[in-house]
C-alpha cells in the first residue's frame, strides 16, 4: 500500500480506554509523515537523478556505437590502405626490377657493341700498321737499291768513258729504229688495227 505524507498524517485511530496518548500519537505521526515526504522527495530526486543518468548512458552508449562504428571504418579503411599500399609497392617493385633488368640486357648489349667496335678498331690499326711496314719495307729496300747504284748511273763520267757510252747510245737507238721497223711489218698487225677501228665503230 502506497502512502502520502498527507494520508499519514489525517490517519485516524480507533479509541479505547486504555490506548495510546493521542498528543502522542499525532506528534509521532508528525515526525513520520515528515520523514516519510522527505524520503519521498529523495526517492523522487533519486529517480530523476536516475533518468537523467539513463539518458546519459544511453547517450554515451550511442556516442560508443558511433565511435566504434568509425573505429571499425577506420580500420578497415585503414587495412584497405595498407593492402592497396602493399600492392602498388608490389607492383613498383616488379616494374623497378623489369625496367632495372632491361638497362641490364641494355647495357651488355650495349658492352658487346663496344667490345666488337673496339676489336674491330684494333684489328684495323694492325692491319695500318701492317700495311706501313710493307710500305716501309718497300721504300727501305727502294732506297738501298736507289742508294747502291749498281750499274754506277749516277757517276760523271769520263772523256774515254763518255765517247764509248755516245757510241753505246748511238747504238742502243739504231736497234730501238731497227726493232720499230720490224715491229710495224709483223704479220697480222695490220689486221689488229682494223679490228681496233670497228670496235671504235
């Protein structure tokens, strides 16, 4: 049964000879009905105080929800980041080594040319030095033959020896007309002209 502090003070008791002392009774019920209102505004306060703590909680319950809402966006975002980062990093790594391994093949091909360019260089600068040695060679022995002068060509001669060389001339150029004579009346000759003259036809 509920009851008011009002309602406990308006109780009415029933009376007897020997009852209780009524000043009594109305005093103590006085002090309860006091007590009695003022645990039940403490109840009241309590309860509102309650409430008020309720939708509180339920706030931070919410704001708790929302927060680990957004922590668990955030994490799945941020292992979304992670792995979309391990994949590109993934992939500039196999582009970095493709493109170091293409400057590798670049480069020997690059190594072979100039090795081959450098072995053919060699080999042309030994066969110029080849070629100046016979050349020097040829122009070592020119000039030794030009040097000994072994039928004397180069000497002055004498009186004696300048008349026997006129008279060796006069003959060497008796021989050169003779064998020019007989040249010209070598049978066929004359056919070799024709046949050089229709050909310049």
């Amino acid at each position: 049964m509920k009851l008011s502090a009002l309602e406990i003070k308006q109780q009415n008791f029933t009376r007897s000879l020997r009852g209780y002392d009524l000043a009594e009774v109305q005093s103590f019920l006085n002090v309860v009905s006091n007590e009695w209102e003022h645990l039940s505004n403490r109840c009241k306060d309590q309860e509102r105080e309650i409430e008020r703590l309720t939708e509180k909680l339920q706030h931070y319950q919410k704001v708790e929800e929302a927060l680990h809402e957004t922590l668990q966006t955030a994490k799945e975002s941020a292992e979304q980041r992670i792995n979309s980062s391990k994949q590109e990093a993934q992939n500039r790594i196999a582009k970095a080594e493709l493109e170091a391994e293409k400057i590798i093949r670049d480069s020997q091909k690059e190594r072979q040319y100039i090795r081959q360019s450098i072995q053919r260089l060699l080999e042309r600068r030994h066969e110029i030095i080849r070629g100046m040695e016979s050349y020097l060679e040829l122009a070592t022995e020119s000039l030794e033959s030009f040097r000994r002068d072994d039928n004397a060509t180069y000497l002055l001669p004498n009186d004696d020896t300048r008349e026997a060389a006129d008279h060796k001339n006069g003959s060497d150029q008796d021989d050169q007309k003779k064998k020019t004579k007989t040249s010209s009346h070598v049978p066929g000759a004359e056919d070799l002209d024709d046949l050089i003259d229709d050909l310049d036809d």
